[in-house]
C-alpha cells in the first residue's frame, strides 16, 4: 500500500545476515525523522564491492530480514532490487519508490563509511530531486558529526548526519564467530539465530 505524502526510510544493504545493529539504525531513524514506516531493500549485487565471500543465499538473506521485522509494524521488507537481479544501483531504486509513492518524502539510510563513497555512485547528482540522504554516524566510524567532508558537500545533496548509539556489530563479525563456533545470540534477533543453525549458515570459511 502507498504511503501517499508521509515519509519513508529506505535502508539498503547484504544484510549477510541482518543484525541489530541494522534494527537499531532503522529505529533511530524512524524516530528522529518522524517516518512512517522504514523499508529494508537487500541488494542483489554491490557494484562496489569485489570481494567473493561464502555467503547466505538471496532467498536465504530475505527469510532472516523478514524473521527480524515481521513483529514491528514500523518496518517492513521489499525484495524489489532481489528481483531485478543484477548489479543494484541505488538510483534505480530510489526512481523506482519514486514512480509508485510519488508523494511520498524518501530517506535514504547509509553508514558513514559508505557515505564517503557517494561520489563514485550511479547519478548520485540526481539523488538530490529524490531523497534527503541520511549519514548514520556510529562511534567509531568516520566523523561527521562536525564537518562534512568537502567532496559530499560539493555533490548539493540534501544530506542529514544522525549520530548513533555505540552498538559493535557487524555481519563480518557475526559470520566469523558461527564460523568457529561461538553463539551469536544477543548479536541478532533470536528468530534470526535459530534461522541460521537450522539452515547451517555460514558454516564454511569467507
């Protein structure tokens, strides 16, 4: 269903697995920019990523996101860049959200560090007549709580900086501790966890 002229959060990301780190993002978020509803869109394919990694599966990563978000109105799951398939470039899905909500006001989501690539991304220029980009400060992460960097500022975004709790998860770290067998509870939702050793993911090495 549209959400007609209210504000929608975008969070994209592998979500390899999501976390809660990742929930706590999209909390933030949903309180401090009064959204709606906050919209986890898991990329088929990082064009800036090469790494090769012995991953969960897409159907896989979409199960866990949907376990993680099912019992929170306030957030909710599309699969869109999944299906597409292919290299996911944000500008195509923000024109995507754009053509079926068009009243609605977008807010993209990124991590700090991945703002500073912003320069490199597809019509990054045109985000501009399409969202108001959210940096999501963590501790510990590149600061930009006092200035912007001069090559984001040069890029005339919208750009919003939001400063985060100190929370230390990541996917990364996640994926190593299953790896050699330490709990990950308290790490991702329980739902999530007892996903992951039902299935046997992220057993091998990445």
């Amino acid at each position: 269903m549209a959400l007609s002229s209210e504000r929608l959060g975008i969070l994209g990301g592998t979500f390899n697995p999501v976390h809660l780190a990742h929930l706590l993002i999209a909390q933030e978020a949903w309180y401090r920019f009064d959204l709606a509803q906050v919209m986890f869109i898991p990329a088929a394919r990082n064009p800036l990523r090469s790494d090769v990694e012995s991953l969960a599966s897409d159907d896989h990563r979409l199960a866990m996101l949907r376990l993680a978000t099912e019992e929170d109105a306030r957030f909710s799951v599309n699969a869109w860049e999944l299906r597409k398939g292919g290299k996911s470039f944000t500008i195509d899905t923000l024109r995507h959200q754009r053509e079926i909500r068009p009243t609605a006001e977008l807010y993209l989501l990124i991590g700090a560090d991945a703002a500073l690539t912003l320069p490199q991304w597809k019509d990054v220029r045109d985000f501009r007549e399409l969202c108001t980009v959210v940096i999501c400060n963590r501790p510990g992460s590149t600061d930009m709580q006092r200035e912007l960097p001069p090559e984001l500022v040069a890029l005339g975004l919208r750009l919003e900086v939001m400063p985060l709790p100190q929370l230390d998860i990541s996917a990364s770290e996640i994926r190593r501790r299953l790896r050699i067998g330490k709990p990950v509870r308290y790490f991702v939702p329980d739902a999530v966890a007892e996903y992951i050793h039902r299935q046997g993911l992220y057993q091998s090495a990445d």
